[in-house]
C-alpha cells in the first residue's frame, strides 16, 4: 500500500484543514483589529466592539510586548502584529507535526532520506 492510499492519510489532510481554518479565523480576526486601531475607528461602534472582544483573548498575550504607537487617534499596533506571526508559526509547526506523522513505505523514505544529505 503507497503512503498515498494509507487509512491514516485522509483524517491528517482533514485536521491540517481543521488547523489552515482555524488560522485563518484568528488571522482575519486580529486583522480586524489591526485596521480598525490603525484607522482610529470608533471603539464604542458596534462592529468594533464585536471585532475588539474576540480578538481581545488572542491579542492579549502579546499586549506588554511592544508599546503601541499612536498619532491623533490612530493606533499602530506592534502586537498584534507580532501575534498574527507567532499564530502562524504555531499553526505551520502543527501542520509539521501531522505531516510527519503520515504513513510512508520504505522506498519513499530512503528517497526523502537521501535527499535530506
């Protein structure tokens, strides 16, 4: 049986998915935010509000990292920046770990070995 047709292949492809979606949640999320400081919006609107308490848990980490940078209402916001990136690093990393795990015969093994020389 190739690496290919493996049982345990189609729930890895399905989980790197399930983690690409999440990713991309979290990422349009702090997105969000970063515009609408950057743009000064109003933080007391509804839709900013909203964009401001769901990403508030995933930004949060990173709020002491950096000091923000603000110009007449305008907020550069360094950390947000920062966890767009880590979530990233983080979510390729899990990628990483299901990739691996991914069944492969022997001959395909040799070949990647080898070529890893």
């Amino acid at each position: 049986m190739d690496s290919y047709n493996a049982p345990s292949t189609k729930p890895l492809f399905r989980g790197t998915q399930v983690v690409w979606y999440i990713l991309g949640v979290i990422e349009a999320l702090l997105a969000f935010r970063f515009v609408l400081k950057l743009m000064g919006a109003n933080p007391s609107a509804g839709f900013t509000n909203f964009i401001y308490a769901l990403s508030h848990p995933f930004a949060a980490p990173f709020s002491a990292v950096f000091q923000t940078s603000s110009v007449s209402g305008s907020v550069f916001e360094w950390t947000t920046i920062l966890a767009m990136f880590v979530y990233w690093i983080v979510a390729f990393a899990i990628i990483k770990v299901f990739v691996m795990s991914k069944a492969v015969s022997t001959p395909e093994a040799a070949e990647k070995l080898s070529n890893q020389e």
